[in-house]
C-alpha cells in the first residue's frame, strides 16, 4: 500500500527534514510527501478552510484518509499496523495521513476522514509531526513483515 503523508506548509532545510528523510528511505514503496500552502493573507477562519481545500484536493483518488488531530483515537503502533494490514488485504491501494496547519483542520477534512488519529494529549510542531508519523508508518512495515525493529 502506498502512504502519502498530505501537509500544510513547507520544509526547511534542518535536522528534522534529515530525520524524515532517513525514514523515508526505509518505506517500500517510498513514503510520499504532498505539501500544500496558501501565500494569500486570510482570516483564522477562511484559512483553515482554504487549507482543508488544499489538503483534500492533494489527497490519490481513492486513498483512505487518515486526519492527524487531537481529537482523533491514541493507537498503539500494533493497532495501527493491524488497522493499516486490514485496509492493504482488503485492497486499499493508498493512504492519505493528514497534516493540518496551525489553526487545526477544517470540517470538511474531518468529516473525510476514514480514522482520526492522535499523537497524544501534547501539541506538537508540525514539522515534527512528519517525522513522527514517518517513524511509525516505517514501524508499522516492520511489524507487518515480522522484522525485529519493533519491540513490546
């Protein structure tokens, strides 16, 4: 299955886009990154939407859409490895993890989303966010194929 991680803003060279790079390399297939950014000065409000906009517009026809956001289900790495093996044997080809900006996700992102996942209680930088996440989906291939890198 094919993982695109769909987020706002734009990388900076730094130690947390080498990070994200040296898990990238170990992802089969290689884990996508599609980043959107509105330049036009807007409100808080028309923002967020116009963000929303952007993220479902970069989202692979037909790709389940996972939304980041406090809201959403804490998982273990295993739940999420199970819940992402379930959708692959059951032929999802692709699948879109969300990364909203800084006012958060629009309704309409939300109301997309086949799982709302959290990374915990804490705020995050977004851009450490895309490491994390890049981590646990290399984490994930690990435990699907059995390898040693994931330990209870």
């Amino acid at each position: 299955m094919q993982n695109f991680i769909v987020a706002v803003g734009r990388w900076k060279p730094g130690p947390e886009k080498a990070l994200y790079e040296l898990y990238k390399k170990r992802i089969q297939p290689t884990l996508q990154l599609k980043e959107v950014e509105e330049k036009r000065r807007l409100s808080d409000a028309e923002l967020k939407r116009r963000e929303g906009q952007l993220l479902l517009d970069a989202v692979p026809n037909g790709a389940r859409i996972i939304v980041l956001d406090g809201i959403g289900k804490a998982l273990s790495s295993r739940a999420l490895a199970e819940t992402l093996g379930r959708w692959r044997d059951n032929g999802v080809r692709s699948a879109a993890f969300m990364i909203g900006g800084a006012n958060g996700h629009d309704q309409a992102v939300l109301h997309r989303a086949n799982l709302k996942l959290s990374l915990g209680p804490q705020t995050w930088p977004h851009m450490m966010v895309r490491v994390m996440l890049a981590e646990q989906l290399y984490r994930v291939q690990a435990i699907l194929s059995g390898h040693p890198y994931h330990r209870e």
